[in-house]
C-alpha cells in the first residue's frame, strides 16, 4: 500500500528538491506532509475494504473533493467535503484536522455514501460520482467526474509502475488499469 501513498503524495506535491524531497502544496505541508497523505490514504484503503470500493476511486476522488485539505466550504465539510445536513453525515458532526479520528470519520462518511450512490447507479463510477458530487437522487455522467476517473487511471498507473520496480506480482492491479484506461477512452 506503500506505494498508493507515494502516488497520492505526488498528487500534491508542488515541486520537488534537488536532494529529492518533495515539497507539498501549502495545506497539506502545514497538516504534516508525507505522514498526512499516509494517514487519509490508510483511512482510505480501510473505509473502502469495508464498503467494497476500490481505494484508488476513494482516493481519487478525495483528492478532488478537496486536495486532502480538511477544510469546510458552503458545500461541505472536510477532506471528503461531506455535507453536515447528508443523513449519513450523523447529525452533521464537524471537526478539524487536529482532532482525534476526524480524517477517518469523514472518509468513512464518504464511502458509505459513495457506496450509496454506486448501488444507486448499478455499479456505473462515473454516474455515481455525479450522484456523490452534485445528489439530487440520480446517477449524472458530468465532464468534472471524468477528471476524477482520470485521477485514478494515474494513481493505478504509479501503482503499477513501483510494484513493477519492486518486482511486486500485480497482474489484477494492472488488469483494472489498463480496463479503465479503455472505458475512460470511450467515455465522450
């Protein structure tokens, strides 16, 4: 998993040192850097083991929720920008980056209702990625929700290339990039 962390990372990552070290776009360097982008990216592979979503698509799309910024906007609130009043946002619980277990809390939130919004669709990412952004009860294939699509094609394709490196085994990982890359591809 170590290298879905890495690939989330790049995602925010503003410039890289000559020594190597990256330097992460401001919110996410003040909330820890490296060891920030560890914990949503394991809050997020253990919400989605739970719901039974891919951990790319839950990353992807915290990412373009909010760049992993726990911040709170008109819209939502947090690093999944879940809205308080959404019935699975339990009473619409708000809390900072500080505190204990907020992250997790409000990735879980987004998985169930990313999970929601699949069964909603019948199984089809992109209209439920409409139904998770915009709601109004129905599955919205939308220009924005395919850039979310593209996220994740990248975060599958960095995957596969350091479990390549480390001569890692991930025949299935590589499978579901290369079917994704094909229906991203025909998608107008």
């Amino acid at each position: 998993m170590r290298a879905l962390v890495l690939a989330a990372a790049a995602l925010v990552t503003v410039w890289t040192k000559p020594n190597g070290d990256a330097v992460f776009w401001a919110p996410v360097r003040h909330a820890g850097g490296l060891e920030y982008v560890d914990v949503v990216v394991e809050a997020a592979r253990r919400a989605a083991a739970r719901h039974d979503l891919d951990p790319t698509l839950l990353v992807a799309l915290t990412f373009h929720e909010s760049g992993f910024h726990n911040v709170e906007t008109p819209f939502g609130v947090g690093v999944m920008q879940v809205n308080p009043r959404h019935p699975l946002a339990e009473g619409g619980r708000c809390c900072t980056a500080s505190t204990p277990g907020c992250v997790e809390w409000q990735i879980e939130v987004g998985a169930r209702a990313l999970r929601q919004a699949l069964d909603a669709c019948d199984g089809d990412e992109w209209g439920a990625l409409g139904f998770y952004r915009f709601g109004r009860g129905r599955c919205v294939r939308r220009a924005r929700e395919r850039s979310v699509l593209r996220t994740r094609l990248d975060l599958l394709g960095a995957v596969c290339a350091v479990d390549d490196r480390a001569g890692v085994s991930a025949s299935a990982r590589c499978a579901a990039r290369a079917r994704l890359r094909s229906a991203v591809r025909r998608q107008p």
